[in-house]
C-alpha cells in the first residue's frame, strides 16, 4: 500500500510539472510574438507606410490619364518621409499625403536600417528607384527593423 501512494504522489508531481511547463511555453510564446512584431504602434507605421506606397502608386498612374505628372514617389528623410512628384520637366514637388497635415510624415518607429531614399512609380506603376529616377532591376526591400516592406520590380505590387 505504501508503494502505490509513493507512486500516486509522484505521478501527480509529473502532472504538475507538465502542466507548468505547457503554461510556461504558452507565456513565452505570445511574449516573443509581441517583441518580435515590433508591437502595435511599429505595425501600424509599416501599414501606413504600405499605405502611402500604394497611393504614390496610384497617383502615378493616374498621371498617365490626365498626363500631369512623370513619376509619383515616396521620399525618406531621415526618420520621416513625404510624397514627392516629378513633372515631365523634372521638377520636383512635395504633396500632402491623404488624411496629413504636414508635409513630412513621422516613422520613428520604423528604423530604416538601409539606404533606402525614394521609391518613383511611373505611369505604369511600375517601381523606380534613386535621383533621378531609374527603373528597379529588382524587388525593392524597405527594411525597417523587423520586417522589410516589398515593391515587387516590373509590377510595383505592395504585398
């Protein structure tokens, strides 16, 4: 009789020992996911920065309609970027981004952590990159701390 209540007492101990570690693995699961995401203010600049890709993008074909302007972009300065066009005499404008005040929109969040400086699409949407303008020979990654932001080359697609 003694030697099943020693095993009984150690099988609930292995039980409890399990059940802590499960408990443990789940706690330390949603903490690396939290950090790992950057969290809740990093998510929404990469969204908003998607955001204003896309509306470069269309604007710049839009352009091809109506003819006013050659390449639409998205410009960086240091943690901050704005909307830029180029009209077919190569002058350069800055415009308000949908729903901003100011010129300049805050990323401080974001940590550009590459050489990224300006994203153009032309009238086809299709991406370019540099000063002046040239044709992205690749995708065009914006790393920004924890996850790059993609502008597909050939398409401009911002997945």
């Amino acid at each position: 009789m003694a030697k099943e209540t020693f095993m009984s007492k150690w099988g609930l101990v292995i039980r409890q020992f399990v059940a802590i570690a499960i408990l443990l693995g789940l706690l330390t699961a949603v903490v690396v996911s939290r950090m790992e995401g950057g969290g809740p203010e990093y998510n929404a600049q990469v969204a908003e920065l998607k955001s204003h890709l896309r509306h470069a993008k269309q604007r710049a074909e839009e352009a091809a309609v109506t003819g006013d302007y050659q390449f639409w972009g998205i410009k960086r300065n240091g943690s901050s970027y704005q909307l830029v066009v180029i009209d077919a005499e190569g002058n350069r404008f800055h415009r308000l981004l949908p729903g901003q005040e100011r010129i300049y929109i805050e990323a401080d969040r974001l940590n550009f952590v590459d050489a990224f400086r300006v994203v153009y699409f032309d009238d086809q949407g299709r991406p370019h990159v540099g000063e002046p303008p040239r044709p992205a020979t690749r995708d065009v990654a914006i790393t920004t701390g924890y996850r790059p932001v993609r502008v597909i080359s050939n398409t401009g697609v911002i997945p």
